[in-house]
C-alpha cells in the first residue's frame, strides 16, 4: 500500500484497527449513525455521548472498515464535539481529514487537515495532514483541458511536504505527484498551442510551445514542443529561429520522432539545424546546451 491511499495511524503510525467480530456484527445493525447499542450487544440503544471517546473512535474505524467514510468521519466528529481536548481528540481529527478524503468530500478533508496543522505543527502525524491537505487538490486534478487553478494549489501544497517534511514518508510520494502535475500544467500548455497552430494562428501557438520550453523544461512534453516552434516559424517565415529550436532539438532528443519530423521540414526547405543566437531561443541553447544558467 502506498503513502497515498494509507489511513492515519494513532502516534504517528497511520493504521486502521480491525474491530473484534462481535463488535462488528452487533454495530452492524444500527440505524441512525448517531446512536449505536450499548456494549455494542444490548438492542437497546441509547445516546452517542454516553460512550467513551474510545469506544467512539473504535465505531468510527468500524465503518471505514465497512466502507462507510461518511459515517466514519460523523464518529470522528463526534469525539472533537465531546472531548475536545483529550488526546482521542488528536487522533480523531487526523482520521477525520482521511475519512473525508475517501468519502472524496475534498473541502472538508482539507478543513480538518489545516486544523490538524494548526493545532499540533510538531505531532508526527502534521507530515500525513499537509500531505492529505495536498491530495485533496491533486486528486482533483481532471482533464488537461479544464481550468488548471487546482494544478497549481495541488503544486504548492505538495511543495510544503516536499520542503516542510523531507524526512517524512510522504515526501517521497509529494515528489512523484509533483512531477506529475507539473507535467499536467506543461501538457495544457501544448493543447492550448496544437489549437492555435491548427487554426493558423502561428504567433499564439508559438507564444505557448515557448511557455513549455521555457519553463517547463523537465517535463515529456520539450521535444514535441520544440517541433511545433520549428513548425510555427517555418509558417511564418522565420527561419533561423525554426532552425535554432531544431538544433536544440537534435542535441537533447537526436533519437525521437520529434526531430526526424524537424529535419525533414528543414531539409525540404533546403535548410538544415543551425544555431543562431539573436533570438529567446539562444538563451535556451547556452542554459541546455552551453550550461550557461547566469
């Protein structure tokens, strides 16, 4: 099981306990999730608060069992309600934010995270908290084409486990994810221009395959990016730019599809890759090339 689809764990160690089998067959049969029988045995039941904030966490690790994070996160609830300050409280909070998270009520997942922050920053389990605050953006994150404002909150609050908690467990999953968003931004980016330079509009799809190069260097999509710069100033006639962009092209992915289809669009037009640096591509080719980063 990974770090992402882990439950909390009691002092630090994220962990959901199996209720005993009588327990669970007579909770089985309660109705109303804000009432349970005594003993979890007697048919007569009576009021939530006259259970321990023990017996009521055990309830609430019942019904994540049973699947029933809705439920489950109620019971957690419960507890912060009636013994706002007892160390079950602690515990309760943090199962909270993860029974929200599976019930993918990501608002509330996130509310009981940050409470979590707040209140206990030094507790071992604040590192699993930011790391479930991060989630409930980054498992939002839809299709390339929709609005990307999720991508970059899910970016920033993945960043402050990576940098906050680097020695935790979770910043080794925080730095997958991140790079996997910022490959999502990148590859919105290259939607938004293929759009442009099919409809002609060179000078905008040049704008956004530059945004790639640029800033988003790391990611897959560089090498098609590059590509579609040569396209875009071949189409309007700027040529020592689409000969740059296929030099730099050649150098980092000389292999790929990417550049045989650059060079073929070059050659036909009797030009070859060439490195010419009066243009933005230039600065690209000292930093990639030359490591010229000052």
């Amino acid at each position: 099981m990974t770090a992402a689809n882990k439950g909390p764990k009691p002092r630090g160690r994220l962990i959901v306990a199996v209720m005993v089998v009588a327990a669970l067959s007579a909770c089985g049969g309660a109705k109303n999730p804000g009432r349970f029988t005594k003993n979890f045995f007697n048919p007569e039941e009576i009021p939530l608060e006259t259970y321990s904030a023990e017996q009521i966490f055990e309830r609430g690790e019942f019904e994540l069992n049973r699947k029933r994070p809705e439920d489950a996160a109620f019971y957690f609830a419960e507890i912060e309600r009636l013994y706002p300050y007892s160390e079950w409280a602690k515990r309760a909070l943090i199962m909270q934010a993860f029974a929200f998270h599976q019930d993918k009520d990501y608002p509330s997942s996130r509310s009981a995270a940050q409470r979590f922050i707040d209140f206990f920053p030094d507790d071992d389990d604040a590192a699993y908290a930011q790391y479930l605050l991060a989630l409930s953006y980054y498992d939002q994150i839809g299709e390339i084409g929709r609005d990307q404002g999720l991508t970059f909150q899910a970016l920033q609050a993945l960043r402050e486990v990576i940098e906050v908690y680097p020695e935790s467990e979770y910043a080794r999953a925080a730095v997958l994810k991140f790079d996997l968003a910022f490959d999502h931004l990148a590859g919105k980016e290259m939607e938004i221009g293929r759009y442009y330079l099919r409809r002609d509009h060179y000078a905008a799809a040049i704008n956004r395959f530059r945004v790639v190069v640029e800033e988003f260097q790391t990611t897959t999509h560089t090498a098609e990016a590059l590509h579609r710069l040569v396209e875009g100033y071949l189409s309007l006639g700027l040529t020592r730019e689409a000969q740059t962009a296929a030099a730099i092209l050649g150098h980092n992915y000389r292999s790929s599809e990417w550049y045989e289809d650059s060079y073929k669009l070059l050659t036909g037009r009797g030009l070859q890759p060439a490195f010419y640096e009066n243009n933005w591509l230039g600065a690209v080719y000292r930093q990639t090339i030359k490591g010229e980063w000052l």
